[in-house]
C-alpha cells in the first residue's frame, strides 16, 4: 500500500536552525559595531571642519596682519589631513555598516528558511510514522480483522441462534468506520461523536464473549406430529 522508505536518506545533512541563529548573534555584534561607528563618525568629522575653518580664519588673520603664519600654515595642514582622513574613514564605515546590515539581513533569512526546513522535516517524519501505521492497518484489516468476520458470518449463518443476536456481524464495519474517523478527527476535522453518544469506546466491545454465544437459545427442530390410528394402515 505506502511506501516506508525514508526520503532524507541520499540528502546532505540540513544546517541546524541553532547553528544558523549563532551566526547571526555574531553578525548583530558586528552590525552593532559598524552602526555605531557610523553614527559617531559625522560629530567627529563636524569638529575637524570647525576647527579647520578656524585654523583658516587664523592664517587668514595672521597674513592681512603681516604676521609669522607659518604656525598657523602648519595647523592648517594639519587639521586639514584630520578631516580628509575623517571623511574617507566615514566612506569606509558606511561600506562596512552597509555590508554588515547586508549580511544581518542574509542571515536573519537563512534563520527564517531553516526553521521553514525544520518542521517541514519533522512533518516528514512523523508523516513517516503515520505511513507505517496505515500500512499496518490495512494489512491488519486484509490479512486477520476482514478474513476473521467473514469465517465468523459464514459459521454463523448455519447456527440456529436467532438473527437478532448476531447483529454485531453487520455492526462492526460500522462500529470501525465510527472509531477510525474518531481517531483522525483533530486532523480531518470530521468524525467527531460526543462520549455520551458513543455506543462503544472500542471495537471490541460490540463483539459478544464466549459465554454469550455458549448462552444463546437454539430452538431445535418443530416435533413431529403424531398421526391419529384410523391413518394407520392395517
């Protein structure tokens, strides 16, 4: 009937989804890293500019005033260096943070695809499961339940116990339906029969123990009638 054999066995193994959920605990440290680099970056840089524009305002003075500037030259230079270095160093995190959010993002979607893999696969093996149970109720039913009620119906049907106490032979096929569609109801969402409804919790109880049919009436065959004398021949 259902073939049993195990689908995962010629697959590589699947990432784990807590392999997968450490990765990206690592990658948030770094995107916290490069954030924050980027976010205090801009301050630092606005403070070279101030104070290069000062430094300018200062040699500017220093010139009209006919003063030494070479200090003021050299600050300058030097104030200068410190925000281009600043505006490169904020070009550069800005990459990283990019790539890092990029990476966040990539991993945070491999978290959500492996948990996707993960119950799919636990639904796969537990489905499994539910093939070798149906394969061993069908088996069940052909080889022992289906034969056994058929011997019972054909040695019955000669008995002289009255057909009203072998109604369990036609209850049964319906008795099993009732309790096979009880047992899957929470999954098809039909079937259900309230306890105080029930007629029997298992299949077994609609069948009747030894001693009831031990017990059962026979009535035997109708006596013969007697044959008044003036029948009788000489």
């Amino acid at each position: 009937m259902l073939a049993t054999k195990n689908p995962f066995a010629n697959t590589p193994p699947l990432a784990s989804v807590p392999a997968v959920e450490a990765t990206v605990k690592g990658k948030q440290l770094l995107r916290g890293r490069t954030k924050a680099r980027v976010e205090s970056l801009p301050a630092e840089l606005d403070a070279a500019r101030l104070s290069f524009a000062q430094a300018e305002q200062t040699l500017g003075e220093r010139m009209v005033d006919d003063l030494d500037a070479t200090t003021a030259t050299e600050a300058v230079r030097q104030v200068g260096d410190r925000v281009r270095v600043l505006e490169s160093a904020l070009a550069v995190a800005r990459q990283r943070d990019d790539a890092a959010q990029a990476s966040l993002k990539q991993a945070e979607q491999q978290v959500a695809i492996e948990a996707e893999v993960e119950v799919v696969a636990r639904l796969k093996r537990v489905s499994l499961k539910a093939d070798r149970l149906l394969n061993d109720l069908e088996r069940l039913v052909v080889d022992e339940l289906g034969p056994s009620l058929n011997e019972a119906r054909g040695v019955l049907s000669k008995s002289a116990i009255r057909d009203g106490e072998l109604n369990f032979l036609p209850k049964l096929p319906l008795v099993f339906k009732q309790l096979l569609l009880l047992s899957v109801h929470t999954l098809i969402q039909e079937g259900f029969v309230p306890v105080n409804m029930r007629a029997y919790e298992k299949l077994s109880e609609c069948i009747p123990d030894s001693d009831f049919i031990r017990s059962r009436e026979r009535p035997g065959p109708s006596p013969a009638t007697p044959i008044s004398g003036w029948q009788i021949g000489a």
